[in-house]
C-alpha cells in the first residue's frame, strides 16, 4: 500500500439482498470513499497476474491498492486447507467455510480499506463461490441468500479462457491438480484432466447465468497477458479518472 491515497467523496455502499436483509446490520450507517473491483476468471487464467499489473499501474497513478482474494482470511484460510483435505467433506459444509471466510474478510479488509480511500482489487469474489455451489447441485437461490451481505462492487470482470487453453497452462506450469480444482469430487471423469475440462465447461456455462444476473463484463483472456492486460486497464482507468 501507498502511504498518500486520492480522495473521492463518501457515498453509502450497495449491498446484495433486500433491504431488511441485505449487508451487515451493524453497518448500516457505513460510508465508503473507495472503490472495489474484481477480477473473476477460472483457475490458470491469469487474475493474478493481471492483479499484479493493475496494482502496480494504480499505484504509480498515485491510488492507494489493497488486495484480496478467496482463502485469505486470518481466521479462516487455514481452516478451509485442513477441511479440503478431507475429500468426504460436505458440499455445503465446503460452501460455508468460504462463506464465513469471505465475511471475515469483508468486516476486517475490504470495508476498513473502502472506508480509507482505497481501490480494492479483489481475486475473485463471491460470483466464483456461488457458480461451483450451482455446479455441484446446490440452489442458486441458497447460495444468493448466503451471500445477501455482499457489498456490490463498483466494477466486475470475468476473464474468459477456453478451457483447453486452461488446461494447457496448468499442464506447462504444475503438471498436476488438486482434488477441488479438477473437478473430481463431481465424478465427471476418472482422468483428473479430462475432469477438468468438463468441470470448467460448467463453471464457464454458469458464469454466463451469473453475468446477466449481476452485470459482469467478459473480457476474452485468450490473448497475450499484455492484450488482456491493456483491455482491463483501459475500462478501469477510465471509471477511476470519472469518480476521482
């Protein structure tokens, strides 16, 4: 983080749900000067690379940067690798150890950094969350009340990679994956590769439901880091430059 940060006016912040039930009742007189964008996008498509990117961009444009991410939490994260280790875990079980993970870190990260000025840069959000709780047979209206606290961010990218082009970078960089990663708790396929192709299929064909619902922008990340990296930069500056 930079030590000086721009200052933008304080507004009330957006959340997710109804009005009786949506954000955090102890918060309800919350203002916010920052502004929170997310990076969505499969595994191996580059998010945090472009995180990288962007942070180091909004930080020489003189913008104080935090980021975020799934599995961070002080409290949680650690909890949530022990609980994967045990493959009979349940799906909802699963589901409501990222859940509390992601709440911690909105009440302890992403609101005191919103409330200080900054630009959150988050490593996916609660969209990822809830497509693999539809992908693995859970409603998507428990997983939208689940997560009805949610602050609406002010920006939300998918970028969208051909699964067999994911396939081939995990492929080059690990030449493995996990157990969660591929897929292999669905049952797809005894080849863990195979299982993730089609478990990515999944995800990509929920995500389209998810963008109409809560109005993401697709960029196509099959290109180059840097093309991918021009697409993004160029929609966020522009947005930052507009409420600066």
């Amino acid at each position: 983080m930079v030590t000086q940060v721009r200052k933008t006016k304080k507004r009330k912040p957006k959340w997710y749900g109804t009005k009786k039930f949506g954000g955090l009742p102890y918060q309800k007189d919350l203002e916010i000067s920052g502004r929170l964008i997310v990076i969505e996008g499969p595994d191996a498509s580059g998010r945090s690379t472009q995180i990288e990117l962007l942070t180091a961009k909004l930080e020489a444009d003189g913008y104080g940067v935090m980021n975020t991410g799934l599995n961070r939490s002080d409290l949680i994260s650690q909890g949530i690798l022990e609980a994967k280790r045990n493959v009979s875990l349940g799906k909802r079980t699963l589901a409501l150890f990222y859940a509390a993970d992601f709440a911690d870190q909105l009440e302890h990260k992403i609101i005191p950094a919103l409330q200080a000025g900054y630009v959150v840069l988050a490593d996916r959000y609660i969209y990822t969350l809830m497509a693999r709780n539809t992908v693995r047979g859970i409603k998507r209206k428990w997983s939208s009340d689940l997560y009805s606290f949610a602050l609406v961010p002010d920006m939300v990218f998918y970028v969208d990679v051909d699964p067999y082009t994911l396939v081939h970078r995990v492929f080059t960089k690990r030449q493995s994956l996990d157990y969660y990663e591929s897929g292999s708790d669905l049952g797809i396929s005894d080849d863990m590769f195979e299982s993730f192709i089609i478990y990515q299929q999944k995800l990509a064909k929920e995500f389209v439901n998810l963008k109409k619902k809560y109005n993401l922008t697709m960029i196509n990340g099959n290109d180059t880091i840097e093309l991918t990296n021009k697409r993004l930069e160029k929609q966020i500056s522009r947005y930052l430059s507009k409420v600066s």
